[in-house]
C-alpha cells in the first residue's frame, strides 16, 4: 500500500512546462505582492474539461453526493456504475476513501486511473485536492506541476486544485477564491466546486469582517452557503456577521440555535450572543425580549448574566413577580399564586435558594400586613411563604402572632368559640411561644373548659421560664384553680406550694394572700 506521506515521483519535466508550473503555482499559492486581485485568475488554455466528463444524471448525482460528504449515498452508488465510468471510476473511489477517513487506499486508485491515461489531468488535479484536504502541501504542488506537464496546459480541473490548494493554505483565501471562479467561468458545470468555492467564500468573508468590511462579508457569506448550504462553519459565521452587521440578533440567534440543535459546539457563543441581545432589549425598553434573552444565556451558563445589567434587570422581574403572587395569595388564588411564584424563583435563578429567597419575602410583607392591622391579609401571606419553603426564620413566631392577633379580635367581637380556634392555631405553629399557650389556657379557662386549660396554663409558665420571663403568681393561681375544678386537688396544692416557696416580691403581696387562701380551702377539702 503506498504512503500518502511520500511525495508521488516526478516526471521527467520539459522545460517548457516546468516554466508554465512555476508561473502557475507561484500565482496559487504566492505571497500577497505577487498575488492576482480577489475574483481573478488566469483562464486555463485546454479545451473545455466538460468532453472529458460522463454527464449521465446519476454520475453527475454522484459526484454531487461526493462534493457534500454524503457518503451514506454516494457509496452504494459508486459500487454499482463504477464499472461504467472508466478512469473517473478509480478517482472517485479516492475521494470516497478519503471522506471516511482511509489515508493510505486512495493512492492506489489516484495510480490507477493514471495508468490508464497519463495525459488526463484529472488524476493530477484529485490527487493535488486530496493532499491538500490532509495538509501535505508539497505533494499537492508537484501534483499540480506534473498535471500541467502531462496535460500540456492549465486545464480548469487542475486550476481548481490550485484554488483548493491555496483555500487550505493559511492566508490563501483571497487566492484560492480567485482561482476557483477562474475555474468555473472556463467551465460552469466544472464538478467539485460547491464545497471549495462555499470555504473560499467563507475565508473571504472572515477577512473582510476582521477589517471592518462588513457589506462585504455578507455578500461572501452568502455566497458561500449559496455554494455549501449546510456547512456549519459558514452558518455559524453567518449568524455572527448578520448580528454584527445588521443587528439582527433575533435571525442570528435563530441560526445558532439550529446549530447546536444539529450537535455543533456554539452553546458558548449561543449563550453570548443571547446576553448581548438581552442588553441591547434591555436598553431599548424591550423587558420581554430581554428576559427570554437573558434567560436563554442563564440557561447555557453565560457567566456575564450574574452580573451588571443583567442581574439588576433579574432582580427587579422577580420583585415584578413577586409583587404579583402578593395580589394572588391576598386574593386567594391559588393557581395564580404559584405560578408568579416558580415565576419568581425562575428569575432569580436560585434554585432551592430561590424559593428560600421568596419565602423571606412574603414574611417581610406578612410583617408589614400585620403592623398595618390587617390580620387577613397577613394570615395568607405567612401561608405563602409557608408553602414556598417552610424552612424560612422567623416563619413560626410571625404565624403564631398573626393567631394570637386574630384571637384577640374575636375577644372584641364577643367571640369566645372563634378566638379559641384562634389561639389553638397559634399553639400549634409556634409551640414554643409561652403567649400563645397562655391566652389558649386562659380562653379555656373563662369557658369553663378546665381540664383543657390545665396543660395550656402549665406549658405557658414552663416556656415562659425557659424564655427568662417568667409569668408569675397569677398564672400559677390560674392553673391550680383549673387543676382543682377539674379534680386534680393534689396537682393544684403543688402548684401552689411550689410558688408560695419562691422568693416573694412586694408587687406579689396581694397575689400571695389569695393563694395562701386557696391552699387553705384546698387542704381543708382534701
């Protein structure tokens, strides 16, 4: 099997055409002061390559499959007329070869289609294409030469070599361009040009957009997909020159977005340019364009929307939100409610600690309900944040106020039964809280329900003692009064003695009488 490393031999060279390949191949592949201008080329002096050609429909099929990589189809095909296409056959069998990424079988086929017209310069001018496609310049080059020699001539298939040549030499854009529309007005259906005129164009349209050519760059960028539709390099630099050129940052996005859904790596730039379309929404007063900008960036990590505009814009959605999902939760609707709210934490862009972040929020608007006096309001606002994450501080003291402030309103209303409920609620949320127990024990107490207000009275002195602010003598008298209706005399005479033992205080003078008095009457009963 030969080496595609090694260079392919040389003819023995007339002098004549070894002047006309260095004249050729220094107009390819020169430096810029002896380049031809963009668009021109010398025009090739054989006759037109198109009598060399099978031009059957599925030949010409197949070397269009060949030209877009589409392998796929172009294989089977090519395994059933090869046969048929004489020295194209082997040529086209090289080009497949190379496609799949065989480096070494494809000379044997370039040699025999060689060997079977040495004087046709289309092995000359595929296999010149072929080292180029997989970097071995030189080799290119003396393909290139040697085709010319045995041709007699520049034809344009070898004409496109140097063009494709050039494309793959770095800063040989310019040229190969040049060279390749040469090729193609001596002979417009010149096969295999779509992909090398698509990545000259595309070369073209890089350069003029790195030197702020920007009309330029469109025009070349569309003719590159014009030639290679569905080359991602070219539709990618084509959403970055509309952007830029146009600012059309919606079109652009668009085509990115189609890219990385076909699987090409421009999550990246998808994710900046969507920031950079958020900024310029933004700016313009645009809010939903902006948000679903900056959303689209968050989503691919764009670290640029954590930060500066971008954040504050974020931060003032989500207050938006939840300024929104305050009016549903006061209102009762529940559905809203929660959709302003994962709303919210969307924007915030938090996760868990999003939802945490909210919660805090509907307890500082909880707060500010209830100093306002509106205790209903209040009530379904701590429900709120209790919903969006029951871990916020500060979540059971507020519920069990709001409670313990609602029961103290059914007071005012004459509402024993309600406030009751009221200050059972406030029991249960903040189990901890020494008021709630004693407002519960004490309601129990004014009901007659003494045996109920017993344990509420008596877990109300322990918390309050546990709190540093301990309730005192008119609990304690409370709960023995409570022990003693409800047949717990012992308890009560404990309790009793227990508080008459504690040091006493001038302001208890009174309260200690009456106990002592109550002792005595339950001693005496016993």
């Amino acid at each position: 099997m030969s080496d595609p490393t090694q260079r392919t031999p040389r003819h023995p060279a007339c002098p004549r055409f070894t002047a006309l390949a260095l004249v050729a191949l220094l107009a390819g592949c020169g430096g810029a002061e002896s380049s031809p201008s963009e668009g021109e080329g010398g025009a090739p002096s054989a006759a037109s390559s198109k009598l060399r050609r099978d031009g059957r429909a599925e030949v010409v099929q197949l070397r269009r499959w060949l030209d877009e990589g589409r392998t796929d189809l172009a294989a089977p095909m090519l395994d059933a007329i090869q046969p048929e296409l004489g020295l194209e056959g082997p040529l086209l069998r090289a080009r497949l070869a190379v496609i799949q990424g065989d480096r070494g079988a494809w000379l044997q086929e370039i040699e025999a289609s060689r060997a079977m017209n040495p004087a046709d310069p289309r092995p000359y001018a595929t296999a010149a294409e072929l080292y180029a496609a997989i970097g071995l310049h030189d080799s290119a080059r003396d393909e290139i030469a040697r085709g010319m020699e045995a041709a007699g001539a520049l034809t344009p298939e070898l004409q496109r070599a140097q063009g494709v040549l050039a494309i793959t030499t770095v800063g040989g854009g310019k040229i190969g361009l040049g060279l390749l529309e040469a090729a193609l007005r001596a002979d417009p259906e010149l096969p295999f040009m779509g992909r090398p005129l698509g990545q000259a164009n595309l070369l073209s349209a890089q350069r003029a957009m790195a030197e702020d050519q920007g009309q330029l760059a469109l025009e070349r960028i569309q003719r590159s997909l014009e030639f290679d539709p569905t080359d991602p390099d070219a539709r990618r630099t084509y959403a970055e020159i509309i952007i830029a050129e146009n600012r059309d940052f919606s079109g652009g996005i668009a085509l990115l977005e189609q890219l990385l859904k076909d699987g090409e790596p421009v999550g990246d730039l998808v994710a900046r340019m969507s920031w950079s379309a958020g900024v310029k929404a933004q700016v313009a007063g645009d809010r939903a364009a902006a948000r679903k900008y900056y959303l689209r960036a968050r989503e691919l990590r764009c670290a640029e929307v954590e930060q500066g505009m971008a954040k504050t814009f974020f931060e003032s959605e989500a207050r938006g939100a939840f300024d929104a999902a305050v009016l549903a939760a006061v209102a009762g609707e529940t559905p809203s409610l929660r959709l302003r709210v994962a709303e919210a934490v969307g924007l915030l862009g938090e996760g868990e600690r999003g939802r945490y972040t909210i919660s805090g929020w509907f307890l500082e608007s909880a707060a500010a309900a209830l100093a306002d006096g509106d205790t209903q309001a209040a009530g379904q606002l701590a429900a709120a944040a209790r919903d969006t994450d029951p871990q916020v501080p500060g979540l059971a003291e507020l519920s069990g106020a709001i409670y313990i402030q609602r029961a103290v309103e059914a007071m005012g209303k004459q509402d024993l039964e309600g406030a009751l409920v009221f200050a059972e609620q406030a029991t249960l949320v903040d189990p901890d809280d020494a008021m709630a127990h004693h407002l519960l024990g004490e309601l129990r107490f004014h009901a007659g329900r003494f045996a109920e207000a017993a344990p509420a009275l008596e877990r109300a002195l322990r918390n309050s003692e546990l709190d540093g602010e301990p309730l005192g003598f008119e609990v304690a008298i409370m709960l023995a009064r409570c022990q003693g209706e409800s047949g717990q005399k012992d308890d009560a005479i404990a309790t009793l003695e227990e508080y008459l033992r504690r040091p006493a205080r001038a302001d208890e003078a009174q309260l200690r009488e009456v106990a002592s008095a109550l002792l005595r009457t339950l001693r005496e009963g016993s």
